[in-house]
C-alpha cells in the first residue's frame, strides 16, 4: 500500500514520509562484497516521457522493465532547471550554488550579457564558475580511489580541456568534452572523443555498445559506467521509421483543451504528441535495453545497481517545446516543477523490492553518498556537503527526518523563465522572483500543477521558509543578478 507525505500544521518541518510498495526480505542488506554501478543519465527528458511516469504516447519498454524491477521515485528533483549545475551536483554531492555552477557551460555572463537575447531585461545574471573545479573530489574520483574501473560516454559539458572526465576521475572517456549538444545524432559526429562510426550510424545505438563494450572488458571487476546520452536534447533529429510510426500515432491522439498555453512570454505545451520527439525517446529507451541486456547476458545484472535520471525538465516552452510536463508545469530552465522534477528509477539488486514507489524528495546531490554506502565504503561529509544517502528509502526504511530542498537560480533561462530561487519542505515550496521580490507559496500534495497561489492564505508557512531560504544563500555563498544599466524602459517610464 501506498505511503503519501502530510505535512503537520505543528510542525512544518516535522514531515515524515516513507516509500511504498512490496517489502524486501528481512534479510535484505546493503551487498559485499562491492556493488557494480550503471549510472543512466538522459538529456532533457521530462518527468511524464515515460510509460513508467505516465505518457501514454512515447513508448519505453526497457525503460517500464527497469522500473518494475526496481523502485520508482515520485518526488526527485534535479539540482537545477538546466544541465551542467545538475550534472555538477551529481558529481560532487553539492547544490551548484555552493561552487557558483549556477548556468548551463557556455551561458552568457554578465559583461556579455548585452549580446544576448535577454541583454535588455531588468537584471544582469550573476557570474558562474563555467567549469567543474578541479579541487572537487567527484564521485567517480572517490570511487577510483578504491579500486573501481571508471568509465564514461556521452555528454559531458562540464568543461573543457583539463576538465574533461579523464581529468574529474574516469579513466575511460569516450565523447564527453563538448559544451552542448551534438551537431548531428547521426555519424559523422565530430567529436574528437568519439570516433565517427560508419555513415548514419545511430548515435544512441553507439554510446550503447561502447557501454556494453566496456562491460565485455571490465565486467569482472568493479565499475562505475556512467551512460551519459545527448538525447533528448536538441537538434530534434530521429530515426526515419520511428518518425513515420509516431506521425500515424500523432493523428489518433485526442487533446481536449489548447495545445499551448501561455507561460511567461512564451506558450508551454499541454500534450504529448511531437512525433520526432517521440523517435529520440524510443531510441534512447532501446539504448538503455542494450545496455541491461548487456549487464544480463554477462552475469552482471545481480550484482549492479541501476540508476536511471534525467539533468533537468522536459523542453515544453521554446527551442520547438517538443514535449508537455502536464500536470506539471512549465519545463525546462523554470523552477517551476516540470522545470526541475525528474523521473528516478533505482534497481539495487537483493535491496530494492520489484516494483516498489518511493514519495519522499530526494535531489541530484544525494547520488554521492548513496553509492558510496552502497559500494560499502564511508561517507566523505567535507565533500557532498548538501547531500544525504537515500540507500535507506531503497531498504524500504525511512530517513531520520525531512528537510528542506533548495534551488538558485539567478539568470534569464533561454527557455523563458525567471531569476530566482526556491525551497521545498514537506508537501510546500516557495519560489522567490529576482526581478520584483514577488513570491509564490503551493501545496505540491494538492497542486502539483502549481496553479493556486497560497502566498497570502498561508503566510505561517512562507515566513519561515523563506528566512529559511536566505539563511541557506548566506551560508553558501550565493551570488545574485544586479541591476541591467540597459534594461529595456517599460510603456510611460
């Protein structure tokens, strides 16, 4: 039966919440020798993308199988609306906000902000570090550093050369080095990292069998293989026949109610139905099937500990919004949820119960310590400082106590979306906008869509998270936007 989180109007901070499903054996212990780990990291795929999440129009069998085999997380949350601060906090156990990582690698920085299409806004976004420092330990580093093979393939953007993954703990790289998405899912690539493969060769279907690859040579010692797809990041390119099978699909579906919406100044859509979309999911989703069967067909598939997430929302409100968040709202580069809620999916064999759903939050720092008590080996608190290990929710157990979950920030996403910050404890959040100062208070229990405001009905609850919400930017160190000398005047200034 199903456990749901309800926040005590005593206490606000005294939320307990716990995980559902089916109860692992009694006996059911965190394995030893050391776990193997699969790390499934997706570009841009938003919470409902998945069979297992929702949609009924894309179609991810593999993907469905793991979550069935495995626990599926409810309430997980990116680090960030956008990829590189997200992937920052999964590699070192800390909010993005602590190191500055506050931007996707590449975004503009306030002296060149006027160039920008958002150079004219009232607020210049706060400079960002535009590089994993080298002084982080990351996961893959702590992990090396007690015996395990490391590999990555796939999308870095985490910087660039002397912060590439062979310099940040991976022994093995092939293709993360670039700053954005690929020119091309088809070969050639182009990517130094990367070799091209025959003509056309499928982009997905390769950083698979260099996967699977490394499984063949490295299977019988543990490893850390971190499967980082460019998909479903732009460019909007799919395979010719998935394209045709969605587009037949497309037709039969019925949508009562606008296609769009309006969200800020842009129109977020409400249904699931962008057929190349659709194809770049489906690909991705045979991908991971090639890899599992590859852990399976080598024995492996026992003694490996899957996790499956994406960096960041579903891209519904610019750059072609192929997908829809609903029924939550916005996507990508908004704090809103659709911007930062992430499907999760954890299978630790002999740990996890099949088929299991978790509701407690959980955010992208948590990865670090997680695996490290999984793989058995002590915690390194200087190092994911904002992070706490949910190995005991997959035990079907229940953390000692809630606590709040934060995001900053402070730049103009090229999605639409605001400056700003937000916290989360219990069922409520708080978002805090830059430009004017305005908050917005919800009950995510009853409104996970966002829709009613309850900043004035509930002000016992916003007063103290958002004193909460600012202690936590000082202690971090956070860094604002300033005022735009360029700021476009509004009608009779």
């Amino acid at each position: 039966m199903n456990r749901r989180n309800f926040l005590g109007a005593a206490a606000m901070g005294a939320l307990l919440t716990s995980c559902a499903g089916l109860t692992p054996p009694p006996t059911a212990k965190i394995r030893k020798p050391k776990q193997n780990f699969l790390f499934i990291l997706v570009d841009d795929l938003g919470w409902r993308d998945l069979g297992c999440f929702g949609s009924s129009f894309y179609e991810t069998p593999h993907i469905d199988r793991l979550a069935r085999e495995g626990m599926r997380f409810t309430d997980a949350y990116a680090a960030c609306p956008v990829c590189s601060p997200t992937r920052a906090s999964i590699m070192t156990g800390k909010y993005p906000a602590r190191m500055a990582t506050t931007d996707w690698f590449g975004a503009p920085q306030p002296e060149t902000a006027h160039q920008h299409k958002t150079g004219t806004k009232p607020l210049l976004p706060a400079p960002y570090v535009d590089q994993l420092p080298r002084d982080e330990i990351t996961i893959a580093e702590a992990l090396k550093m007690s015996g395990y093979n490391t590999f990555f393939t796939g999308k870095w953007h985490l910087g660039g050369k002397d912060h590439y993954p062979e310099d940040q703990g991976f022994e093995h790289n092939r293709g993360g080095f670039e700053k954005g998405s690929p020119k091309s899912y088809f070969s050639p690539y182009n990517n130094p990292k990367l070799k091209d493969g025959p003509e056309g060769e499928h982009l997905p279907d390769r950083l698979a069998r260099e996967s699977v690859q490394f499984l063949e040579d490295n299977g019988n010692h543990p490893f850390l293989l971190f499967l980082s797809f460019y998909s479903v990041h732009t460019p909007l390119q799919g395979r010719k026949d998935l394209i045709e099978k969605y587009e037949a699909k497309a037709k039969q579906v019925t949508h009562e109610g606008p296609e769009f919406i309006p969200e800020g100044e842009h129109q977020a859509r409400q249904v699931q139905n962008h057929a190349v979309y659709a194809a770049m999911v489906e690909a991705m989703d045979a991908a991971v099937g090639t890899v599992l069967d590859g852990l399976a067909r080598l024995g492996l598939a026992n003694t490996t500990t899957v996790i499956f997430m994406s960096d960041n929302g579903g891209l519904s409100t610019a750059e072609g919004a192929p997908t829809s968040n609903v029924p939550l709202r916005a996507g990508k580069g908004w704090l809103y949820e659709g911007g930062i809620r992430e499907p999760l999916i954890v299978k630790c064999p002999g740990v996890t119960a099949p088929g299991s759903e978790c509701r407690h939050p959980v955010t992208s720092t948590d990865f670090y310590p997680t695996l490290l008590e999984l793989a058995g080996l002590p915690p390194r608190p200087e190092q994911h400082r904002d992070a706490v290990s949910f190995a005991p929710l997959l035990r079907d157990e229940t953390l000692p106590k809630d606590r709040p979950l934060f995001w900053h920030y402070p730049h103009y996403g090229n999605q639409g979306a605001f400056p700003g910050a937000a916290v989360r404890l219990g069922a409520y959040k708080l978002i805090e906008f830059f430009e004017d100062g305005h908050l917005e208070l919800y009950n995510l229990r009853d409104d996970p869509g966002e829709q009613c405001n309850l900043i004035n009905e509930a002000p016992n609850y916003a007063e103290p998270m958002i004193d909460m919400l600012h202690a936590w930017q000082r202690e971090v160190g956070a860094r604002f936007p300033t005022p735009n000398p360029n700021a476009a005047a509004k009608p009779g200034e």
